[in-house]
C-alpha cells in the first residue's frame, strides 16, 4: 500500500516543462551570485571562523562561530555587533550589526564558499542542513530575515550584494516554484559549461 502511495504522489506532482526548467536555472544563477558574495559567504564558512571584508580575511580577534553559531562563550557575537550597524561617526570599519547577528550553528553549517551551482543548489534545499527548512520558509527567510537584508545595507565602507533584494527573491522565487531544479555537474546555473 505504502508504495502504490508513493507512486500516486509522484504522478500527482506537477510537471515542469522545459522551458519553466531553463527559466529556473536561469534564476538560479542569480541566487548563486549572491549567496557566493561576501556579504552571505562570510558567514557561511566551511569551517569556524566567520570571514570579513570583500577580501574574505579571517575575522579579527579569532572570533569562532561557538556551540550554537553566536560565538564563543564568554564572547558572543553580539560582544561587538548590535542590533544595527554602527553611526557612520564610528568610522568605515565598526562593526555591523543586525538583529540576530550570528553564523549557522555547527550542526547546520550551510557552508558554500566556492561550492559549483549543483552543489550549493543541492544544499540550499537539503532540509537536514537547511534548519529544516521547504520552499516557502526558504523564501521567507531570504525576503524577510533582517540578518539576511543586511547584505544589502551593510554600513560603513562594505560593498553591498550587488543584485537587487527584489531581484534576488523573485529570481528564488521563480526557482523554487519549479521545484528548485539545479544545474548538472560541471555546468554553471544556466547549464553552459562552468568557467
């Protein structure tokens, strides 16, 4: 029974077409630049030293991501980042801040620096690395968190994501809705050859 179930959900499952699939690893490709930014892949670190600056140094001070992602005991994050970014009077270099400001915690790394589009595309939607997280609270969290809108009001002297916050969630929107397809191995988001 437990399979004839299974079977009948599969066939139930609406079909993308071609076209709908294109559009939607043309969209991608818009979500890979910028997650793969510095103002998201700082923080998204294979290892336990979140990164600073477009040149993606090792943050100052051996700041470490700590058992839950806020830090080190004794020196959580928000030691130095506030709930907003600092007044410009402070100096290009203050620290930023947003509310929440923290990395993945350890268990839940969503680490993607250098990661080719299918592997970031496989991750991003992988609930057992995601925080558990479908489509839509995907969606959510990348048009509403503030954490995340920081990206593109980081203060001081910080380059901000260069892609529009609307273009950015209507690109993963338009992913998402066609199942969130990703590139083939080797390929770049839009399927060409990766460069």
């Amino acid at each position: 029974m437990m399979s004839l179930t299974v079977l009948l959900l599969v066939a139930c499952k609406p079909r993308i077409s071609e076209e709908q699939k294109a559009q939607a690893l043309t969209a991608f490709a818009t979500v890979e630049q910028v997650f793969q930014h510095p103002r998201c892949s700082n923080c998204h670190i294979p290892g336990d030293a979140p990164l600073q600056f477009d040149a993606q140094t090792p943050h100052a001070m051996n700041v470490v991501r700590g058992p839950d992602g806020k830090g080190a005991p004794g020196l959580p994050c928000s030691t130095c980042h506030g709930e907003q970014n600092s007044p410009a009077s402070y100096g290009p270099h203050a620290p930023p801040g947003a509310p929440h400001w923290q990395l993945p915690p350890p268990d839940q790394k969503m680490a993607w620096i250098g990661l080719p589009a299918d592997q970031l595309c496989a991750m991003i939607q992988d609930k057992d690395r995601n925080g558990g997280r479908d489509f839509d609270a995907l969606l959510k969290h990348v048009a509403e968190d503030k954490l995340v809108l920081w990206g593109w009001n980081p203060g001081g002297e910080r380059a901000p994501v260069p892609v529009p916050h609307d273009r950015f969630v209507a690109a993963f929107k338009t992913w998402a809705e066609a199942g969130g397809p990703c590139p083939s191995p080797g390929a770049n988001a839009t399927g060409g050859a990766a460069r």
